[in-house]
C-alpha cells in the first residue's frame, strides 16, 4: 500500500512543524512556498506565489490524499489577508482541478487573528472569533467557505 500523500500550502512555521512529523509517519509531503530553500529536509518542493493565476511549474503529479492549507499573510492589512486567504485558496483550489486532483480532505487553517487579540495576549477555545479584526473579515466571511464547499461533495 502506497503512503498517503499530502500538499501543504503555505510550508512556513506552522506547515514545516506538520511536514516533519507526517514525514516521520511515513507520509509524502509536499510544501508550496515562495522560498523553496527553506522547506525542511526531504520535502518535495513546490515553488510558488499565491498570487498568481498561473499552476506552478513543479506542481505534484499524480493524486494528492490531503491539502492543507495553512498560509500567512505577508501583509497584515485588509488587502493581505484577502489575497492570502481569499485568492491564494481560490488559485489553489483551481490548480487542482487543472491537475484533475480530488483529494480526499482540504484543511483551511485560519489566521489566529480572526480572535482580534492585541499586544500578545493568547486566545483559548473559549474566545469567539471577531469580525472587527482585519483577519477575521477575510478568513471568515463567506467566500472561502464557499469556494470549499464543491470538495464536500466528492
């Protein structure tokens, strides 16, 4: 039996700390960034910029189990966070089906901003999400969702 295969786009702090322990598990990892040079070792490199339209040249062949999707924003304003959490997913989501894959599951991992905490202070489950923060009005008005939605479907 083949090792279950994963994208992860946006392989930065977050994605580079999953891309080694499912490394460890035995699992194909692939980490889409930028700056390609700073993926962990031994994962499958996937240059790109979510900004553009256009399918990366080294975007993985063959089927894709899970995308995880687990970008940062590279500007903390209004316009950054829409173009990493908005159209970044849109261009992505698009790639796929350009490359005729259907994973089985796509993660939307969220900016911890979309809490509106300030100066450092920590967020717990208890705290409810706030659309008066710049993150929150991008990561969670509807639009990512449903640009999700067609995949529940498969």
């Amino acid at each position: 039996m083949a090792s279950p295969s994963v994208l992860l786009v946006g392989c930065g702090d977050v994605g580079g700390r999953l891309a080694q322990l499912l490394q460890g598990a035995g699992w194909s990892v692939h980490g889409l960034r930028r700056d390609i040079a700073r993926l962990p070792v031994g994962v499958l490199p996937v240059q790109a910029d979510l900004a553009s339209p256009l399918i990366p040249s080294a975007w993985p062949q063959g089927p894709l189990d899970y995308v995880v999707y687990c970008v940062a924003a590279s500007q903390h304003d209004e316009a950054g966070y829409r173009q990493a959490y908005v159209e970044g997913l849109r261009h992505t989501l698009s790639w796929l089906e350009q490359a005729g894959q259907q994973p089985r599951r796509v993660v939307f991992v969220s900016s911890s901003g979309v809490y509106g905490q300030v100066a450092g202070s920590g967020s717990t489950s208890t705290h409810w999400p706030s659309l008066r923060a710049i993150p929150g009005r991008s990561c969670l008005r509807p639009k990512p969702l449903r640009m999700l939605a067609p995949l529940r479907r498969r």
